[in-house]
C-alpha cells in the first residue's frame, strides 16, 4: 500500500539555520503530496502542497519540491525561526481517494 | 469563524467504558474525516463523512468502533468496550467541498486514555 517515511527527531537547531526534513513516499499512480504543520496544543494546518511532478509548494519561507525520479518531497528552510519549532508531517493522497497517508512526523526545536 | 472543534481534550476511560470524542467542523463544511495517531506513529485515516453519510470507513476497526454525522449537531466518534490499545491522539478535519487535494482544517485532537 502506499506510504510515506520521514527522518526521525527531534531536529534541533538554532535560529537562522537551514532546514532540511526528509520525506520519501511509495505510492502507486501520480499522488499529490503535502506538508502539514502542527504548533505545540493545536491541530494540524497545511503548510503547503504539490500535486504533480516537479511542481513546487511554498509557504511562510519553507518549500518543497515534488520529485518523481527520487520519490521525495523534501521540506527546506533558509533560515528557520524559533517560532517554526512545530511537528512537520509530510503526506500524500492517491487519485481517486479521499484518505490522507501520513509519515510519523518530525519534531523540530530551534533555540535562539 | 472558529476553527474545526473537538471536545474533550483529554478523556480517560476504564478499560470496557465508552467513549464518545465531538467533532464540530467549521462552519458551512459538510465533510469529516476521523484520524487517529497511536504513540510514534503517524496519523491513520479511519472514516469519512459527510452529512448523514459515511462514504469511507476503510480505516475503522471492525467492532466496536463508530462514527455518525447527524444532519444537526457534531459529528461522534464511538468506542465501545474501549481496550487500552485504543489510547490514541484522534483528529477531526473538515472541508468544504470534500475535495483531498482542497485545504483540510484540522481540529486540535483528543487524546484518549485508557486505564
């Protein structure tokens, strides 16, 4: 079935590094592939998406592009803020269905 | 506008208790979907609905589990003869018009306990 692995965390860095979380995904057909966020006590919000080869999301500074060859949907920050410490979870969701796959999600803590 | 609400935040259930978890989605949406995130794991997808209608339940376990979305009122997840396997964080999300590829608003979760 289809799935989606992410690194492990938590990922920690200090402000105004560069950020990379790594996603991969095995999916059958041609999936469309997000990024949610979920700051500490709320509920998760889409960062941003990409819904075919090559297309890039981008939002608030990170982005991600959608690489069919390697099948990866890497997220990417220049200069992370400590305001980004947050669970990231990368997900697809296969034409035709209505269910998101989610990875584990990553921890990311940015101290000042 | 508020955002897509669940209540409680925190329940504890005796093992063989029930639990019943509230998703009130946001305003003019139509579509829940239930997820639900077992510890160092990702969320899992567990049922979709709309008004009165299940169109998806491919994600929830066989017995004991429900889910209704009345044509008034929140939409209710059900656990019967809860089992301490089924302590989880589960999430509600909505949507307008039930598209995936469409923004989900995700509520802030209950995280269920069972002694």
């Amino acid at each position: 079935g289809d799935s989606v692995t992410q690194m492990e965390g938590p990922v920690t860095l200090s402000e105004e590094a560069f950020l990379t979380i790594n996603c991969t995904y095995t999916a059958t057909g041609y999936p469309s592939l997000f990024w949610y966020v979920q700051y500490p006590g709320e509920g998760l919000q889409l960062l941003l998406k990409a819904t075919k080869a090559d297309d890039k999301g981008s939002n608030k500074g990170f982005e991600a592009t959608y690489r069919k060859e390697t099948t990866s949907f890497h997220l990417e920050k220049g200069s992370v803020q400590v305001s980004d410490s947050a669970v990231y979870f990368c997900a697809l969701v296969n034409t035709g269905f209505q269910k998101l796959v989610f990875g584990t999600g990553t921890r990311l803590l940015v101290s000042p | 506008n508020a955002g897509v609400m669940q209540n409680p935040r925190h329940l504890v259930r005796r093992r063989g208790q029930e639990a019943r978890l509230r998703c009130s989605p946001m305003k003019g949406h139509s579509h829940v979907y239930w997820y639900r995130q077992l510890p160092e794991e990702g969320l899992k997808f567990m049922v979709y609905l709309q008004k009165e209608n299940i169109i998806d339940e491919s994600g929830m376990p066989k017995e004991r589990f429900s889910a209704e979305f009345p044509k008034e009122g929140p939409s209710i997840l059900r656990i019967q003869q809860v089992v301490r396997g089924d302590s989880a964080a589960y999430f509600c999300a909505s949507s307008l018009q039930g598209d995936i590829n469409e923004k989900l608003f995700f509520g802030s979760g209950t995280q269920l306990s069972v002694l």
